[in-house]
C-alpha cells in the first residue's frame, strides 16, 4: 500500500485538488476563448451543418460543381465539421 505522497504525477483526489495539495484558481478556472470557440463550433457542427444536409437534395448544383455526388456529399460534409471538433476540442483543452 503506498501512501499518499509516493503515489507521484499529477493525480487529483475526489475534492479536485491536485498532488501538490493547490486547487485550480482564477485564469485556471476561466472557460475563456477557447471554451467559446468551442462553443460556436459545436453549434456550426450539431445545428448548421444537418441544416445544409437536409437542403442538399435541393443543391444537387453546387456539390456537383465540388466534384462530390449525392451520396459522396452526405459522406464529407458530416466527416469535415467532426474532424474539425476533434482536433479544436484538443487544441482548446491543452494550455499553451
């Protein structure tokens, strides 16, 4: 059994306070821009892009002139919002 200082790392307990005994505070605890951007993200992913899908039968012109078919169109236009969460939801989380 160890003890609570041999257990090492940045391990945090049940009440949120970290290894060295420090609760995050002030600018830590800020949601900031990055929260924000994560926000509008997530809007621009759950809400306007299902919105273009359902009016793309009505904009067979235009994913035409992307290259992209019908059935190609409701593959990529989900796929690019997603990766762009992903990778932002990264970015936001880890501080510089």
């Amino acid at each position: 059994m160890t003890s609570r200082g041999e257990t090492g790392g940045d391990a945090t307990d049940d009440a949120g306070v970290d290894a060295h005994g420090a609760k995050p505070r002030g600018a830590d605890r800020e949601f900031g821009w990055r929260g924000w951007l994560l926000v509008a993200w997530l809007f621009i992913s759950l809400l306007v892009v299902p919105s273009v899908l359902f009016y793309l039968p009505r904009a067979g012109a235009f994913t035409a002139s992307l290259g992209l078919g019908y059935r190609d169109a409701f593959l990529v236009l989900p796929l690019l919002p997603a990766l762009g969460l992903g990778l932002l939801a990264v970015w936001a989380t880890t501080r510089p």
